[in-house]
C-alpha cells in the first residue's frame, strides 16, 4: 500500500501543474504541496533517488541565490540533463523541482532564514545533495516572521543544510569567514572547494568588528572586499584559505569590465582535474556579482559532465551575457540631462556597500546621495547603511520613506541630520508619488553625480524610476 500511495502521490503532484494555470498565485510550489500532503515528506528521499541519476545541488546564502543559481542552471544546461528550482526556497519548491522529470542532475535554490521554518537538516537528508553551494552570510536575513533571531541561530541554520553531508562537494566562499568554517568543518567528510577575490579592490568603508566563528575573538584584516568579506586571519590560528578558484583580475574599460577568473578543482561527475583560465568581457554590473560570476563557474565546472572547451563555454556566455537574468530591481548607471545617476535597490546593507562601491568609481565631484530608508524593526539595516553613508560622504543628502512608515523615516533621519547638508521629504506611502517625487529631485538637482538607493516598496519600483528617466531623459 506504501508504494501504491507513493505512485499515487507522484502522479497527482506531477499531473497538478495543469491546475496552476487557474490558480492566483501561480501556484510554482503546488505540485510538491500535493505530493508531500498524500505520501508525506519522507518519500522526498525515494522520489530524489528516483528522478536525479547523479544527485542534486543545492545554493545557498543570505545573498545573490536567485542571480547565481540562474548563470549556473545557464551554464549547465548546456551540457547535462537539468531539474531545477528557482527563487521559491521551500521544500515545496524544490519537490515539484524533482517531479517535473528525470534528469541527470538538479540544481535547487534554498534560502533559510531559521531552522524551524527553513529545515535544513530535513532538506539535507530527505534530498541528500551531492553539493552545498555557499554564497555569503550576513545579519540581513535573520527576522522571520517578525520575530528576531540570534546571527549564530541564523549561521547554525546555513550549517545545517550540510552537516549530516557524508559525501559530495561543499563549494564556499572563503572571503567570507563564516561559509569558509563551515566548509572547513566538513573538509574530512567531503570534498572542499573555496572561491574568493585575489585582486586590489578600495574598499572605502570603515572597518567593522567581524567575531571569529571558531573562538569568538576579533578577527584581524589585511584587506576588505565588502562587509566582512575579506583576507583575515585569528590569533587561534583560522584563517582565509586560498581559492582553488579566483577573481585574479578586474580592470574597467568605458562601459566594460575585464575580468579573469582561474583556478583549478575536481570535477565530481568526470573525477578529472579541470583548470580554469578565462577572461571575460561584462557589462558594469555590481561588486556583488562579481561573486555571482565567480560561484556560478567554480560550481559549473565542479558539476559539468563537459570539460571539453570549458574556458571557451564560460567566456562565451558571460561574453555575452543577458541583463535580463538579474532582478528587476539591479543597480545601474544612467546618464540623465548629463548627470550621472545611479540608481537601484539596497534593501540591506551588503547591497547598498555594493551599489556604494560601484558609484564611487564613477564619481569624480560632489554627491548628492537619495537614500530611501528601511522601516520599522529594521534599525540594523539602518546601521548598515549608515556605513555606506559615511562612507560616500554626500555633499547633500536627502532622506524619504523607503517602505511603510513615514514616522520610523523621519526617527532615521533626526539621527544623522546633523552631521551632513540634509533634507527629509515626508512621501506618503504610495507608489506613484514616491517614483514621481525621486524623479522631480533627479531632474532639479544641482549636481552632477546622484546615487539613488536603499529600500523601497518592491523591486518593480525601482525598474520603473529607471525606465522613466530613460525614456524621458
């Protein structure tokens, strides 16, 4: 009866996905709903085991999951049979991911904010990944459902994701201490590869106390790539290893960067050494997505069942490489009645340093900084921003309400206005107004260099701003 009530649920989850056409969500999740709700959870295992011949990847982190597992699913795609999840980070999301159809390997998004909600021991033994895929972790995330968890709550749910792991590849970022310790903690059990930054990046920020995961004490910084994220090192003796793969190199040309990504890893599928060796020529996106490049590879070339050419392959893509793939919300340079603007969300504190980072070698006079503000119960975005704030140093800086609370905005900007040439615009809560009044402050200001960023109500309202000022500029 077991195995009936399991053909039974595969069936009606998989055959569900015509139903998602009437319903008004969408319903992306709903086949893995119906199918956990007739078998329960514990035949994800058997259905996993089933549908992938080589294992699942799962990606991970508190930022850049979406735009990183999007170039690996591009990537690979091109050389093996893929299933995958993107965006939805349940376990709902990534069942209806098994059900669509065999494949030979499946490449699964999985944000996880707690334990409870997240389940990622659950995840890590029902799905048994062959590979973890770490971004970054940062104190964004750590809220959930209004309630405040503690930053090591929030490490020790990452964690989980790949602690019962007893075979596979754990792929981190070893600028980042807390995805290196954890991959360093795996090392006996799995196969470890790190990526990370090997090139001279000003980080204009002021430094910040960042614990060491091992003993708790301060960590020392030789040099600062973006938040914590960095080359450290512990007087009990942990520190940043070396990348198998890295960013080596990273120079801009007019509206270009070229960059160099090399190293060398195991392929898990091939069991071959691949080296890695190429140079591309992108768009000026974000320092943050220099990241996503660099994940994207070192996880396409551990994962590839093609090495033939691969330097070729990746070249090839980010050569050419659609703008589309990243969220509507993307920071980006615009020149408007000859004023460089740029412009784009930075909801937490590691995206506006990444925006911050990006308009600072763009501006060669004053600033005038727009900067929409976080909300209630939000105050540790607030002090995060506050650092790319300091940081840029506005000649002029204007304060709105980025999200509900016109009170809370105001709280913000009576905290800093004293300490620079300051004005707060009390917009009310309505998407329209707020689009309209950041245009008419673009258009009249005086300067010639205006960063526009922080929070705002969705990603589509920053898509709009530009597309206006595009169309009217």
């Amino acid at each position: 009866m077991a195995g009936v009530k399991y053909k039974l649920a595969k069936f009606i989850g998989k055959n569900s996905k015509y139903l998602l056409k009437v319903l008004p969500t969408g319903g992306n999740s709903f086949p893995g709903l119906t199918f956990i709700k007739i078998t329960g959870e514990e035949n994800i295992y058997d259905l996993s085991k089933e549908q992938l011949e080589e294992g699942a990847v799962l990606i991970t982190g508190t930022n850049g999951k979406t735009t990183t597992t999007t170039m690996i699913i591009d990537l690979l795609s091109k050389d093996v049979d893929l299933s995958s999840s993107l965006g939805n980070n349940t376990i709902y999301a990534v069942t209806t991911g098994l059900l669509r159809k065999k494949s030979k390997l499946g490449v699964f998004e999985y944000g996880i904010r707690d334990i409870e909600h997240g389940m990622p021991d659950t995840i890590q033994r029902l799905v048994d990944p062959i590979g973890v895929v770490y971004t970054n972790i940062s104190r964004e995330h750590t809220q959930v459902l209004g309630v405040k968890n503690s930053f090591d709550d929030y490490v020790r749910a990452k964690t989980l994701l790949s602690q019962g792991m007893t075979n596979g590849v754990i792929i981190s970022n070893c600028d980042d201490p807390y995805t290196q310790n954890i991959a360093e903690n795996k090392k006996d059990d799995v196969n470890v590869i790190y990526y990370g930054f090997d090139i001279d990046l000003d980080d204009i920020f002021d430094e910040v106390d960042t614990l060491c995961p091992v003993c708790k004490s301060k960590l020392q910084y030789t040099q600062y790539f973006m938040n914590h994220r960095g080359k450290y090192s512990c007087e009990c003796g942990f520190k940043r290893q070396e990348p198998n793969v890295k960013l080596s190199s990273f120079t801009q040309e007019e509206n270009r960067w070229i960059i160099t990504v090399e190293g060398s890893l195991e392929n898990y599928i091939l069991k071959q050494e691949v080296k890695i060796n190429a140079t591309m020529n992108i768009p000026i996106l974000g320092i943050h997505n220099l990241y996503n490049i660099l994940t994207a590879i070192t996880t396409y070339a551990t994962f590839t069942t093609n090495i033939q050419d691969i330097n070729s392959k990746i070249e090839d893509y980010y050569n050419n490489i659609d703008f589309t793939i990243l969220p509507p919300g993307r920071f980006e340079l615009l020149d408007v009645d000859g004023k460089t603007v740029g412009i784009g969300q930075g909801d937490n504190g590691d995206a506006l340093k990444s925006n911050a980072l990006l308009m600072n070698l763009h501006t060669k006079g004053q600033l005038e900084f727009i900067y929409n503000t976080p909300d209630e119960y939000e105050e540790e975005i607030f002090e995060d921003h506050l650092q790319s704030i300091k940081a840029l140093k506005p000649e002029h800086l204007i304060m709105l309400p980025g999200r509900t609370s016109i009170k809370k905005a105001e709280e913000y900007y009576n905290q800093i206005k004293d300490d620079y040439n300051s004005d707060f615009y009390p917009v009310e809560f309505d998407f329209e107004k707020r689009i309209t009044k950041v245009i008419d402050l673009i258009k009249n200001s005086e300067y010639e260099y205006i960063f526009v960023s922080g929070c705002g109500e969705e990603e589509v309202f920053w898509n709009e701003m530009k597309n206006r000022l595009q169309k009217n500029k």
